[in-house]
C-alpha cells in the first residue's frame, strides 16, 4: 500500500490533507475498511493516526462497525462436565 501514487501513502502522515487530496485519501481508506480491515489496521497500513482515520471515514459517511470486530459465537454444550 506504500506506492509513490498512492493517497493514503505514508509520506502524508505527519500533515492533514486538504482539498482534493483529503477526498482521494478519505476513498482509499474507506475502501480498505470496506474490505474488512480494521481501523488500527487501516491506519497503521496508510501511517495515519488511528483518530484521523476515523474522522476521514465519519467525514465520509462511513457507517464505522461496532468495536471489537466480527465474533461469531459457538453455542455452549449443556453437558456440565
């Protein structure tokens, strides 16, 4: 994900983007959160903080997933052994 073309690259880490470059950045991260990473994920993959990343996503209207990530549970064995 660190291409030289890339938005979300790296190299625009340590700066808010603006204007075009703000929206460019804002679709890539909402694809990649799309796609099922998580926001820790998302940020430590673009070198944006974790709280920038989710503003960029709620500026975006992204719906953000309920903490804690997908669990799926297995039923419990009533055999008390």
């Amino acid at each position: 994900m660190h291409d030289h073309d890339d938005p979300a690259d790296s190299s625009t880490s340590h700066r808010q983007p603006h204007g075009h470059e703000r929206t460019l950045v804002a679709r890539e991260l909402a694809r990649r959160y799309h796609e099922g990473h998580s926001l820790h994920r998302v940020a430590a993959d673009s070198g944006y903080s974790y709280g920038r990343v989710r503003q960029l996503l709620l500026e975006s209207g992204v719906a953000l997933r309920p903490r804690g990530g997908s669990r799926t549970r297995t039923p419990r064995s009533s055999d008390p052994s």
